[in-house]
C-alpha cells in the first residue's frame, strides 16, 4: 500500500512534555472510527526510586463518566541509563493482567513504553469506546514525561485533513 502514515492514523496528545512529580491524567481518546490504539509513554532519566506507573482505563465516551480498568498483559520498552539512542528493538514485557504497569528500576532509565489496544479489547458489549492513560506521581525529584496516543486502522481512510478526530465522540 503506498500511503502516507497520516492517512492511515490519527495522533492525540494525551499530555505534552511536563514534570512527573505530580500525577498526570492523560486526555481522553475514542475508538469509534479506529480498530486499533497504541499508548505511547516517553520519559526522560530521574532519580532512583521514582518509578512512573501508567494506568490505562476506558470509558463510555468522552465525559468519562463511566468508566473501568482496561486490562493488558503485553507492553513493549526501549529503556537506557543514558540514550534512547542506544536502543534500536523493543523488548516485550509480559505480566499478569493488569490495567497497570510499573518496572521497579525504570526511574533512573530513558524510557519508551507502548501499549497497544484493538477495539474489540474494549468491553464493546457495555459500549465502552475509549481510553485514558494516567501516570501516577513519581515523587519529588524531577523527571520529564510525555503521553501520546496512536489511533490507527481507521473505519474510513482518507486525507490527513479529514481524518476523523478521536478526541470528540
């Protein structure tokens, strides 16, 4: 297939680059015209002890109102004392069920961290249709952090311009 990546997906904020020594809540994306939805955590080097947990929940919509755990057992790292640079393949981390993830020594760690959700891993029988990512407080010591999502796979391919948004239900 010769496309273009934007016409194939649709990326969303979840928070931009800000300090972890708060707990951030990530925007809200919906699935309804995505089949599938990558989570993509990126942190910069902090100190020892500080480990970022990431909870992944969905929602009835975009309010939120309603919402409950959305289980994973699967995530992918690129994690380096000193460079993401460093690192050219993911590693598969697999752990019990769980809608969230922490690694005990990730703090003093560059760091990638990607989860990836098909429509259908959703509980689609009660209408839950979308996702929100939260990282946890780190604690006092500075350390960076990102949150993006990659909705892809769209209902309806079409122009960057008009690919539907995710961020409206």
């Amino acid at each position: 297939m010769n496309s273009m990546l934007l016409e194939r997906a649709q990326i969303v904020s979840g928070f931009a680059p800000i300090s972890l020594t708060t707990a951030r809540t990530g925007d809200v994306v919906s699935l309804k015209n995505y089949r599938r939805c990558l989570v993509l955590f990126h942190k910069g080097i902090g100190t020892a002890g500080d480990d970022p947990t990431i909870t992944i929940l969905q929602g009835t919509d975009i309010a939120f109102a309603t919402n409950k755990a959305l289980t994973f057992t699967n995530i992918y790292v690129k994690q380096d004392p000193t460079s993401l640079g460093d690192v050219g393949q993911w590693t598969e981390v697999t752990q019990s069920a769980a809608n969230t993830y922490t690694d005990a020594t990730s703090a003093e760690r560059a760091a990638l961290w990607a989860i990836e959700f098909k429509a259908e891993d959703l509980d689609t029988a009660g209408n839950y249709d979308c996702i929100r990512a939260s990282i946890g407080d780190v604690g006092t010591n500075s350390q960076i952090g990102a949150l993006e999502y990659i909705l892809y796979d769209p209902i309806v391919s079409t122009t960057p311009a008009d690919m539907p948004s995710a961020i409206i239900d």
